[in-house]
C-alpha cells in the first residue's frame, strides 16, 4: 500500500513555495510572487498555510518606508518536504 503524500505540500503552490525556500536561506514575498507567478492575495493565503503548520517562519517588518516580508523554511518544513520526496519516490518504484 502506498504511502499518503502530505496535503500540504501536495498543493502545487504551497509545494513551489516550500521548494524555493529549500535551497535558499530566506526568500522575500516579491521574490516568491515573481517566481511562482501566483497572485498576491493566494501568496498570502498560502504562506499563512505553511506557517500555521509550522513549515516555515514569516517575518514582516519594513525596509526603510517600505514594508517587506520574508520567509525562512523551519526544520519541521525540511523535514516535511524530505518526507514528501521520500514517498514521491516510492510512487514511482510502483
């Protein structure tokens, strides 16, 4: 019996989010929107999503007048996200 994929990551968007954070120390949210091509108001949603579950921290503050948010994958988000790979890879040993 095949193992389930983790819900969260298994969302297009939130999976692009978490894999750019992997290979990055932070990333800020226009890097993300641009990368991603998501709207701002999904970004957000979905961003809320993963820091909710504990996957990754968000941090809002400002640079100079301009407010800036950034986002840091968690030990809980790399592990969820090597967990995620793990079982995508017995799916395809099927």
């Amino acid at each position: 019996m095949l193992k389930p994929l983790d819900p969260l990551l298994h969302s297009e968007l939130r999976l692009a989010i978490i894999s750019i954070l992997i290979g990055v120390e932070e990333a800020d949210f226009v890097y993300i929107r641009t990368e991603t091509g998501a709207t701002a108001g999904n970004l957000s949603v979905q961003l809320d999503k993963l820091q909710k579950a504990g996957y990754i921290d968000v941090e809002k503050g400002f640079r100079g007048k301009m407010p800036r948010t950034v986002c840091r994958i968690t030990d809980t988000g790399r592990k969820a996200f090597a967990e995620y790979v793990d079982t995508l890879r017995t799916y395809l040993k099927v």
